[in-house]
C-alpha cells in the first residue's frame, strides 16, 4: 500500500475495501444471465457457413 493512501486511511479511520459476502458500496448479488443459450463447441456455427463453431468461429 502506498503511503498517501495509507495516510488518508490512518485520518479517516476508514476500513480498506474487501470485496465479498458483505460487501456495502452496490454490487447486485443476482447472477448475470445469458439472453441466448450459451453456443456449444459441436453446434452449427452461428455464421451460417455449415460447420461446427469448433471449425469455424470457434478458433
């Protein structure tokens, strides 16, 4: 941690950030979905060429 940083802490008696189960600042806790079913390997390729996503756009 750099020291002006670690300064500002030390003055605001602030706690630093930690990223999880309680975390306060606005995450949404729902899962991000998928509009579309998520493209498999084996799949025709969504390009319209007739090969599998693997061959095509997959690389």
């Amino acid at each position: 941690m750099n020291n002006d940083l670690k300064s500002k802490l030390e003055k605001q008696e602030v706690e630093p950030h930690v990223h999880g189960p309680h975390c306060n600042h606005g995450h949404s806790l729902e899962p991000i979905k998928r509009e579309t079913p998520k493209l498999g390997r084996n799949d025709p390729c969504h390009c319209g060429s007739e090969k599998k996503f693997k061959k095509c756009c997959g690389k």
